[in-house]
C-alpha cells in the first residue's frame, strides 16, 4: 500500500472508497497468525458498498473432486497470492483505509495497490492472474500450465498423478512456472513423501493434516485431508454455549461441507434453523425451551462428527480394464429431500469397490408442497448433483 499524497486527499464519492478493516488472530494457524480483513460489503454513506458496484466475473475454478481421482495427490498453497497481484492505478482509490503505525501518530489515508482479499472481484483476479500466466508459459511447460488452468482454486493447488516420477515432473514444472510470475509455493503435501524430495523442508506442511477450501466461498473451515492415512473429514469445533437465535446460526455456519459427508447431520440442523424462522423470533431472542433442548443433545453428540473418515482416492476410476457406475439416490418428507451420488467400480478380478462422492439436502419450503412434488425436487437436486 501507499501513503495518499495530501493534494488527493479529498475525491468525491464516486471516485474513491474507504474499507472498514481489522485483525483477526487465528492461533492455529500455522503461516498466518493475525490476519487484516478488509469488509468490501460494507455500505459507505450514500448506502452502497464496494461489492455492490464490483463485477464480480464468472466463476473459472473446477469441481473440488478432480482432487479424489489421483492415487498420488499433490497439494500447495500460493504464498500471499493476493498481495502478489497488482490492480490498476486508476482503481487504488477504491481500496483506500486509514491507517496509521502507532497509537502515538495521527491518523493517515493509504491506498492498497494489489487485489483485496474481501472484496467480491479478487476470486475472479486471482484466477484470471493464473490463467494468463499458464498461458504465456504454455509453448515451454505445456501439462504444468493445463494443471494450472484447471486444478487451482484460488491460491490452493490440488492436482495428483499417477506415478511417483510422473508426480515429480509435475512438481518441479509447476514450481517453475509459477515462480517466472513472481509466485512462490508453500505447505506442499502429498500421500506419498518421496513426491516432495526437490521441496525444502521449510516449504512443506509439517503436519499430517491440512485443509481444502471451496474458492467460490470466503469461509476458511473446509474439508481435512489426512496426507498420512490419504482421508476426507470434516472439521468440528465444540460448539460455544448457544443462548439466541443468532449464536445457533453462528455454530450452524461454523460446520462447512461441500461433499455433504455429513449431510444426514448437517439437515438436522438446517430443519432447526427453520424451526426459528416459523416461531418469527428476532436475531438475539431467547431460544424456546423445545428447541434448547432438541439443540443440547444434538450438541452432545457433535464431537463424534470428527471421527467420520472418507477414503479421499476413487479407486480405479480412470483404468481401462474396470467398469465405472455412478449410482444416483434421491427421496423427500415432508421436512426435506436429499440427494446422493455412489460410484461403483468393477474391477478386472470381479472385485468390486463402493464410495460415497458427494450429496446435497434441502429443508422442504415453508409453503407446505405434496410429496410427490418434494420427490421432484429432489430428483432435481440430483440433476444439479451430477
């Protein structure tokens, strides 16, 4: 960021935005322990926010479950990558803050110079970044710049191969590339440590456990991956005491699945959320007694939810002497309707392999519709799933 010179101190409403900000300190973190969040949706005084006015683009990052196709996955992180990218000149006026150094110094108006982590733009950004990199870099590392287009979400690489040399190549190329547009790889990790030997050790993830993270979504919990035992679980925090309405929804948002691997769970809590919508109760209101007490033994039972583990690899999805089947299964009540996808592989010894890919539930709607017609949105949402 840069100090805005006094003479441009002033600019109209329409040329200028200053962003709200503060620290959040996140103690298990292991690269980033206090981290500036910068508030894109906060209204100025003519009740509009910059996000409001931001084209946000398309969305260009692929399906987080290319990730489970590979016996050997590979996964990084893009250090710092937003504050590797720098926006146009003529834009920095609209990342303005206040700011100053010391509690002792007068209070000063900066401009942020690169793309803005909270703004609604930046995902496009950082992946369009990517893209035209991979691009200028495609005649000298062709395979490298295709996993670049296609297996990054946002800063997050998760990619794989099928062989630990082959797994090798494409470290080292992916590094080089990225490296030539001044981005710089860290917390590498794969199920198989010998695919890392050209990573410095203090480039590596030194714990067995990392997370992925949906890019299209700014929420930082996500699904976990055990490199050591090569598994998928989801993360979950003992919930804190839940007194009110908005506390319920705070833990609700806490629990982040886009496999729906705890789904049969997750529903339970979507149908007590809207359990509150019916009883029209306002954000900080007492929760009643029937649903404190349906919510406390469901809280009993929370921390069981860690202990749920899904193989992350498909096993022979891609061969050519198996048959692949994805198995489809959608139902309804009257509460909700649900859909999930199986795949089934037939080995070429007759052994045959069954594991769960992803599911999806819905609360039914307020406005009370037959089964027969929840049974069609659930064969909807199963369309949508596939």
């Amino acid at each position: 960021m840069e100090l805005v010179p006094n003479n441009q101190s002033y600019l109209p409403e329409s040329e200028a935005f200053y962003l709200p900000h503060h620290g959040v300190v996140r103690e298990e973190s292991i690269s980033t322990k206090l981290r500036v969040v910068f508030n894109g949706s906060a209204k100025s005084s003519n009740s509009v926010s910059l996000n409001e006015a931001l084209y946000t683009g398309p969305k260009l990052q692929p399906n987080v479950l290319n990730f489970r196709t590979f016996p050997i996955a590979i996964s990084a992180d893009i250090e710092k990558m937003h504050g590797q990218i720098r926006i146009h000149s003529e834009d920095a006026d609209f990342q303005r803050i206040i700011w100053r150094t010391d509690t002792n110094h007068p209070l000063s108006t900066y401009r942020l110079l690169t793309v803005t982590y909270g703004t609604s733009c930046a995902p496009y950004h950082a992946i369009r970044t990517l893209h035209l990199l991979a691009a200028d870099e495609m005649s000298t590392s062709p395979e490298a710049c295709k996993i670049i287009r296609e297996h990054f979400y946002v800063d997050d690489l998760l990619t794989g191969a099928n062989s630990v040399s082959h797994a090798k190549v494409l470290v080292s190329e992916i590094n080089r590339v990225l490296q030539s547009g001044g981005f710089t790889l860290k917390m590498w990790a794969s199920n198989i440590v010998d695919v890392l030997d050209s990573i410095p050790a203090e480039s590596k993830f030194q714990k067995n456990e990392i997370s992925i993270y949906e890019s299209s979504s700014v929420k930082i919990l996500g699904v976990h991956w055990n490199s050591h035992q090569d598994t998928l679980q989801i993360k979950i925090t003992d919930p804190q005491e839940v007194l009110t309405k908005r506390q319920l929804l705070s833990v609700i948002a806490r629990i982040f699945d886009p496999l729906g691997i705890l789904s049969p769970t997750t529903i339970f809590l979507k149908i007590l959320m809207q359990d509150f919508w019916k009883n029209q109760l306002s954000w900080d209101a007492g929760i009643p007694h029937e649903i404190l007490k349906t919510w406390k033994t469901f809280q009993s039972e929370l921390s069981f939810l860690k202990d749920i583990k899904l193989p992350r690899y498909l096993k022979n999805v891609y061969s050519e002497s198996v048959i692949v089947q994805l198995h489809g299964f959608c139902d309804a009540s009257s509460k909700a309707y649900a859909a999930v996808i199986y795949i089934r592989v037939l080995t070429d010894t007759g052994e045959i392999l069954v594991t769960f890919v992803a599911a999806k539930t819905r609360v039914a709607p307020l406005k009370q519709l037959t089964t027969p017609r929840l049974v069609l949105c659930s064969a909807l949402l199963l369309a949508q799933l596939y």
